[in-house]
C-alpha cells in the first residue's frame, strides 16, 4: 500500500497532504480501506454525501441515466436536467437555474450574473464585498472574494472591487458600502472559516441594507445547503431570501454538480445568451442525481432527522466540552459542528483516523463535524466514544 502512495504522489500535483489511507468501499456512514479497516465516517467527502454510501435507489437512478444518455450538452434540451432544475428551483424558493460542475463554478456563475444585473441596469456598479473567514472557491474569481490571505496572495493581483469586511459585523459591512457596490456575498453559515454561524441580527441587517442601496445578496450555499442546518438551506430558517445563490456539494450526494440560481427580478436583467455557458453543466448523470437526491431528502423527511440527530450530536459534544480540558468550544447546528480544541487539530485527525474514524478541520484548532445526514444517535454514540479516547 506504502508503494501504491508513493507512486501516486510522483504523478499528482502535490496540492493536498493526503491521509496514508486508500479508500475502496463504502456502506451507509462507514468506509473502508483497501486492507478492509472500517472508518466510521463524520466527513462525508466534506459535507457531499448527504446520504451516505451505497444508496441502493440513488445508485439505480443512476445506473439507468448511464444506460440512457449521460451527455448531451447545453445546445439541446434533455427532461432530466428539467427535471433537476424543478425540483431544486422548489426546495430553494428561487425561478431560474443554472448546473455547474462544482461549487467553485457556482460562484463564478453568482458573481457574473449580479455584475451583468448592475452592467445591464447601467448603475456603474461592479464591487463586491465578502467577509473574513469565508471560502468560496480555488478560481481567480471565487479565490478573489476568499477571506483567507494565504489562499490569495501568491495569485495576486485579485480581481479588482473586492472589499472584505467582519463577519457578523453590520457595521464593518456598512463601513465598506460604496456607490459601487454591487453585491455582499456570504456564507449563512462558514464551513472551512471554523464553524461560524451568522447571528440573525446580521443576516436580516445584511437584507436591510441590500434592499435599501440597491446592492444584490449573494448566499453562498455550498457547504451549509441541502439539509446539513436542518432547514434546506441555511437562508431559510432566517428568512432573509438572497437574490442569488450558489449551491453544490450535497445536490449531487456524491457525482461533481452545482448550481447558481437566482430570483425572476434579477433574472430580467442578468445573463442572456452568449453571456455564460459550460460544457458538462446540467449534464444528464449529474442531474440525475440532483433530481433523486431531492426526491429522497423530501419522502424520507432528511430535515427532521437532521435536526433530531443535529441535537443529539449538540447534548453529546455539550457533555464532552464539560469533561474534557482539551475543548474550549463547540459550536455550529443541526450536523455541521466544530469543536474549538487545544491542540493542534491535525494531530487529534490522524489519532481519530487510526481509531477508524475520518474527521476534518476547519482552521487549525477548529475540527469539522460533517456526518452523512442520515447518521443515527448510536453512531453518534460510537463517534462520541472514539473522540473520547483520542482526546
Ligand atoms: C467547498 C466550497 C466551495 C467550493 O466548492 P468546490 O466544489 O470545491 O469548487 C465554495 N464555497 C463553500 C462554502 C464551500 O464549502
């Protein structure tokens, strides 16, 4: 196994320092590797596989999409992808959408779409201001509106008309509105930032403020989306509906797909033909899995077992935080959590992993609870235990 390793990282790129873990097979919220060790999973391909491994209808829907048709490209029409588009439209509250292949992409498609909204208008517009602590992305564009400096710096120069201001900080979003302001794009709830969920304060001062000068919201959607909160998307349990939202991760429970999608008001003046496109963007296998996904979270109600277990998890960490002095924290909601811990959390990753659980970061000290939403309260219990031991 050391072998096959060291071959694969002599050919890819070093982007990631990988976990020395060859992952073959997965069933319900467990892993296995190659040598048959079982990992219980509280990662989920960083919050993707909302419904676990090994869905046995999820896997049928696709298996009968390849058999069918998998590509056809934007140029022609295909009933999966309307298929997709309608269900997601629905369980968003938005009126039009466009597939991409990741979440990234939905970014660059919200970005572009508010920029066209202003350009079509004629307001002179074209900034945009992004919090601290956010993520949205590894292109030029996404990477530009990051509020990470060693994520940007070694890209320089950004995209111009970025400015970033405090997360859950009205006033320092104030301090940043100029006559150029375009659209405030943020996540309701930052994933790779550490775990920070937007106060409702700040949420609806940020609609307020969007209403009142003119300026677009952008809710990123991509990490705390489809179910993870409790709600469907995070937006909704505040309330404060943006113009535009970027989705991916979980729509597709596993296969490469996102989505931008925006209100008809905005629509009217944002992207016409010609002004946006992608190759593979709504291609029939990936909206395949969108359009079951979203028929499988609504029959089998994920959002009430998200938020059943989502508290479990919360009572659970609570009493672990209480006991253990390596916890200064735990915070997030429904099953996206972080525990605030001492040490580095790196090393309290791969103690986990030898233990046979997969856990995440989000910041250094900050480890990342992402479960598959279909976990149970005794596997919460197994997680709670293996924690235990490696702290
Ligand atoms: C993962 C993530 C992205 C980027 O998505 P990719 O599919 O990796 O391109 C953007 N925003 C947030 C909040 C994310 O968690």
């Amino acid at each position: 196994m050391n072998q096959y390793i060291e071959e694969t990282n002599k050919g890819l790129i070093h982007t990631y320092n990988r976990f020395p873990v060859v992952l073959e097979k997965g069933e319900g919220v467990y892993l296995y590797d190659t040598a048959g060790k079982k990992y219980l999973d509280f990662a989920a391909g960083i919050a993707v596989c909302g419904l676990g491994y090994g869905n046995e209808e999820l896997n049928q829907a696709l298996k009968e999409q390849i058999d069918c048709l998998t590509h056809t490209s934007n140029l022609y029409y295909n009933t999966t992808c309307g298929k997709a588009a309608t269900a997601l439209l629905r369980i968003a509250e938005m009126d039009r959408v466009f597939f991409t292949n990741s979440g990234t992409e939905a970014i660059e498609g919200a970005l572009k779409s508010a920029r066209k909204y202003a350009w079509k208008k004629g307001t002179g517009r074209y900034e945009f201001i992004a919090m601290e602590h956010s993520f949205h992305g590894r292109s030029i564009g996404a990477v530009s509106v990051t509020g990470n400096e060693a994520y940007r710096t070694p890209f320089e120069p950004m995209l111009p008309g970025v400015r970033f201001a405090e997360f859950n900080d009205l006033d320092s979003v104030k301090e940043q509105i100029t006559d150029k302001t375009c659209a405030i794009i943020l996540e309701p709830l930052q994933g790779e930032g550490g775990i920070n969920q937007a106060s409702k304060e700040f949420m609806e001062g940020i609609r307020s403020l969007c209403d009142q000068e003119g300026i677009l919201m952008i809710c990123d959607e991509i990490q705390c989306g489809m179910g993870r909160t409790g709600s469907m998307f995070a937006w909704q349990s505040y309330g404060t509906k943006p113009d535009i939202m970027a989705m991916a991760k979980a729509i597709g429970s596993g296969l490469p797909v996102g989505a931008f999608a925006m209100t008809k008001e905005v629509a009217e003046y944002s992207l016409e033909p010609g002004d946006h496109g992608s190759t593979y963007g709504g291609n029939p296998l990936a909206c395949a899995a969108v359009a079951k996904t979203v028929e499988i979270f609504e029959r089998e109600d994920i959002l009430a077992h998200v938020r059943e277990t989502g508290a479990y998890l919360e009572e659970r960490l609570t009493a672990l935080a209480a006991e253990s002095d390596e916890i200064l924290e735990q915070r997030g909601t429904g099953l996206i959590r972080g525990i605030k811990v001492k040490k580095p959390a790196g090393e309290i990753i791969q103690r986990a992993l030898d233990k046979g659980l997969l856990i995440i970061s989000a910041r250094d000290n900050v480890i990342r609870l992402v479960p598959p939403l279909i976990i149970r309260k005794e596997q919460i219990d197994e997680m709670i235990e293996k924690l235990k031991a490696v702290l």
